[in-house]
C-alpha cells in the first residue's frame, strides 16, 4: 500500500510516498523546487524507459529502467548526477524484453527510439487552445498535420541543435515544447475508443522551428525539417502509467518559464489524433506523433524570444517524463 503525504513550508512542497509493508514503512522525498524527482502512486512494471550509452562501456547502446523510479532523468543528468539505470534483456523499447538483474550508469542520454526506428514523424499543429489565441487564429474543426523526416530525430542533452548556416542570418530560430504520442502497434483505421490500445507510451520533444522559412511558404515541412530540429526524450513512459490529461506541460530558455500549460488545453484529444491519422493509413510501431504546442512560443513575445548561440532550451512535461534540455550552437 502506498501513502502520500504533502507538507508546506519554506517556499517548498513536500512529498512524502510511504510503501507499507510487513516489515517496515519507507519514506521516499522528493521537493519540486529542486525538480529532480516527481510521484505517480500507479506505477508498475517497466513504466518508465531510457535508452543509453553506458559509462563501463562506451561502444554499447543499452535499454532499461531508472534504479530510482521518481528521477527526473534529464534534469539530474543536466545537473551533473549519477543516474543508474536496471537493465533490460531487450534493445529497443518496441520490445524491451525483461530485467536482467544488472545495474549500469549513465555515460551518454539517447532518444527513447532510434531514428531507424521511427520513420516519418507526425506532427498536428495549432492544437492547444491558448496557443490558438495567442496567434489569433480560429479553433481548427479538424486536425492540421505536418511532418518531419527521420532525420530530424536528435538525442537530450548534451547533444546540441546546429543552427544551419542558412538560417542564422534571419535570427528567427523558435521552440516549441511538446507531449509525443509513441504508437506500439500497427494501427489503421482504428476508433478513438480504441485508440489507446496503440498507444505504447509518451515522451517530450522540441519542434524547433525556423519561423523566417515557415513564413516564407505555405507549408512548415522545411522549416521544421533540419537535422536535429526533433529532439525528444529524457524517458519513454507507459500509456498505462500516468493520465495524460493531467500531464503539465511547461518551457524554459536559460531556465525562465515562456510555456506553461496544462494537457487538458488540447482541441483534440490523444485518442482523436491517433484515430484521424490511422484513417486509410497505417501507423507503424514506433511512429512517433507531436501533439502541438501551449500558448508562449519565442514568435508570440514582443521583442521575439528567439534562440541563439549559447541558449538552452528546456521542454519539461511532470509527473513521469521530465526534462529535456538542448543547447543551441551556430554552425560554423
């Protein structure tokens, strides 16, 4: 049995789970304001995934679950912790396999699925419903899709984003925090009733964008396209284990909050995506869908919130996936 127990004091919130056993209660602590670690009472099973280079051996590429199932991987590795890691037997989280009673820390963070793993990604735009406001556009009636190649695919942090020489000129590099839908089974023309059963789990991603390019023509595939414009990550967690509704969402350049918004500002629900893009097409496992993004991008501010050499970027989305964090180079 698990107990939850929430404290109020000096500017922080604290969180006391307590696991009631036969032989003994054990506290386990976590403070929002540090940002490390985060609860869900429901969790079972490998409900949390990374994939990652290990630090005993620099050649492997290894899958498994965080030692501490509270972690937030991305803002602990970001922070210069150690983050062990329970290995599983399998080499991709389409198939994970089961735990091989072997214990491995984190040398290097790669993205949950590799990039020949994924396929075309799918993106739907303007779909949160501050968002639209914000660019004074009407709610759409239907989801609007774009996408992005394979390419665009790129590992958490310290794996940088290159600013492509072409388009340092215009200065007009933009982010864009978003909740990715991770489909784990073929799916085609399924109902939005059914549409979860697809659903292998979620994570975090960066759609970042050239606005100069994306306004210079009709449509965004270019301009959202660059190698690496599609960071995703820290972690792959079940669709069973956490409501995404209740899921937040949230920005942050060099650490100040430009986003902030709850999942429950969708139009269009994570059921109503994968049903519309599974009609007359086949969703490959893998297949990974950005599901828009809140109200504050860098395009919205006055002056504009643009990226620039030495910025990062950080998409955090809590409880369960964490935080992704990219820094932003120029290419020389």
């Amino acid at each position: 049995m698990n107990l939850f127990l929430a404290l109020e004091g000096k500017g922080q919130i604290l969180y006391y789970a307590i696991r009631l056993t036969h032989a003994a209660a054990v506290p386990t602590h976590l403070t929002v304001k540090e940002g490390l670690r985060h609860r869900n009472p429901s969790r079972t099973g490998h409900q949390c995934l990374v994939r990652f280079i290990p630090k005993a051996d620099s050649s492997a590429i290894l899958l498994g679950q965080p030692a501490d199932s509270a972690l937030d991987v991305g803002a602990a590795l970001r922070a210069g912790k150690e983050v062990f890691v329970d290995i599983f037997s399998g080499k991709s989280a389409l198939n994970p396999g089961s735990k091989t009673g072997k214990t491995e820390s984190i040398a290097r963070l790669l993205s949950p699925l590799a990039q020949e793993e994924v396929g075309t990604i799918r993106c739907i735009g303007l779909n949160y419903a501050q968002h639209a406001k914000e660019v004074k556009m009407e709610l759409p009636t239907l989801p609007t899709l774009f996408l992005k190649p394979e390419t665009a695919l790129a590992d958490p942090w310290p794996t940088p984003f290159t600013i492509p020489k072409s388009t340092i000129g215009d200065d007009t590099t933009d982010f864009e925090s978003e909740l990715v839908i991770v489909i784990g089974r073929a799916a085609k023309d399924v109902s939005e009733a059914d549409a979860l059963d697809y659903v292998l789990g979620y994570t975090a991603a960066n759609d970042i964008s050239a606005r100069a390019a994306q306004f210079a023509q009709s449509q965004w595939c270019f301009s959202k396209g660059f190698d690496g414009a599609c960071p995703i990550g820290p972690v792959l967690i079940s669709s069973k284990a956490y409501d995404v509704g209740k899921l937040r969402v949230r920005g942050l350049k060099n650490g100040r909050v430009l986003q902030d918004c709850g999942a429950d500002d969708l139009i269009f629900s994570v059921p109503k995506i994968v049903s519309f893009l599974s009609q007359g097409t086949t969703l490959k496992p893998g297949t990974l869908i950005l599901t828009g993004t809140p109200a504050g991008v860098g395009h919205g501010f006055t002056p504009k919130e643009y990226l620039r050499d030495g910025d990062e970027f950080s998409v955090e989305i809590l409880p369960g996936i964490g935080t992704l964090t990219t820094a932003f180079v120029n290419e020389k």
